[in-house]
C-alpha cells in the first residue's frame, strides 16, 4: 500500500478538480480553526464532495473517497475570524481512512496519479476530436448566456480532461465519476460522450430562446441564465 499522510478535509456539495479554482466563505467555528491551522502552517486541506449528509457543518457527514487537495493562494480576514478564501484544487486523492471526525474531518490519504496511456497517438487523436466538440460547447453556452468568454483547452491533455470535467453542466456526482477515473484517456472519452450529448440539448434551448418574444424571453429565462453564468462562467481555471 503507498504511503499515507494526514489531511484536513472540508467537504463540500461540488466537485474541485486540478487546475480549477475554488473561492470560500469560511464562517463555522469548526472550519475556521482548520484554515487558520492551513495557514499558519502552510498547509492544503481536502476537498471532498459529499457523500451522505446534509452540509459541511454535520460532524457525520460522509464525503465520497476521491477528493482534491486546495491549495490556499488568497485570504481576505473578517471580523469574527471569519476567512474569505481563494484556492487553487492541485492533487487528486484518495482517503484511506478517517482519523477523527472533531474538531474537523482528518484523514490519512494516499495521492493518485493518471495512469500511464496505452498509446500517446491515440491520446493525441482524441484530444484533437474533443478540442473542436468543446469549442462548439463553449460558444453555444456564451450564446445562451449573452456573456463574453474564451476559453481554450491546456495543451497538455491531463489539463485538457480536468478543465473540461470543470466546465461540463452535469451533476456532481457525474464530475465525481470523472475526477475518479485513473486514465486521462478514459476521462477524455466519458467527456466527448457528455459533450455530444449535451450539444443537442443547448441548440435546441437556443432555438426555443430566439423563437420567445424579447420580453417574455426576459422574464422567463433571467433565473436560469443567472444560474448558468453564475456556475460556468464564474470559475476561473489555472494550469500554473
């Protein structure tokens, strides 16, 4: 079995992947004493999606295994000790098992890496296909939300599958399925099969949204258009 190390654990409803960043208020007692303890010692805590539970703050919440470690790059303190947090997701990890549960969740965790591929050109071929597929995603998604956005995939295609797993609008435990595939390869092709499911859904909401009346369209449509800026568009994604 590969080494353990300890680590604190903050879960979460969302999934952080490598590269994605992730902004925190940070208000509970229980959670202000461990990210004072992460910066005073230079330290990451573990973002987990939860499992069973009802939110961060139950003591007997359970987080699915496979998490990513959060590296803390900004730190804006409030009153109370309260923390407003910006963080940087880096490795992926598993937790072998919880050491305690009070004051916080502390695991020992073992760190994954990406299998090797069987075949880089097949890796490459595949990366080419889903380049054009995701570009057609993005622009149909700032069509759809009337917001101005660029986003190109990372070169390396590592990068390139964790960006996309960021971006895709599907349920969290579907991002959990991808953050837990131990092949970029596999997480590239899961990705282009999402995408050329979801391509469909978007023109046809396109079509439907050019067809409403401009006020009506308004009305109808500003909650939804406001959650889907807020998710896709209110994330940055770091490959340093």
């Amino acid at each position: 079995m590969a080494k353990t190390e300890r680590l604190r654990l903050f879960p979460l409803n969302s999934v952080l992947f490598p590269g994605a960043t992730l902004s925190l208020h940070v208000f509970e007692q229980r959670y202000k004493q461990m990210i004072g303890e992460c910066i005073d010692e230079h330290e990451p805590f573990g973002v987990s999606l939860i499992r069973d539970g009802e939110e961060a703050g139950d003591p007997s919440v359970t987080p699915y295994e496979v998490g990513t470690t959060a590296e803390i790059d900004g730190v804006t303190r409030l009153e109370n000790g309260r923390f407003y947090l910006s963080t940087v997701g880096r490795r992926r990890f598993r937790i072998e098992r919880v050491v305690a549960r009070e004051p916080y969740l502390l695991a020992e965790v073992t760190y994954l890496e990406e299998d090797p591929p069987a075949s880089r050109r097949t890796l490459e071929r595949l990366v080419a296909q889903i380049r054009s597929v995701f570009a057609d995603y993005v622009r149909l998604l700032v069509e759809f939300s009337g917001m101005r956005a660029q986003i190109e995939l990372p070169t390396d295609p590592v990068d390139a599958s964790f960006l996309i797993g960021d971006a895709l609008q599907v349920a969290d435990s579907m991002k959990q399925r991808l953050l837990e595939l131990s092949s970029t390869e596999q997480r590239l092709t899961v990705e282009l099969g999402f995408l050329r499911r979801l391509l469909p859904q978007l023109r046809a909401l396109l079509e439907r949204k050019r067809a409403e009346p401009a006020s009506h369209a308004a009305a109808s449509r500003h909650d939804a258009d406001r959650a889907l800026q807020e998710r896709f568009f209110g994330k940055h994604f770091s490959v340093n």
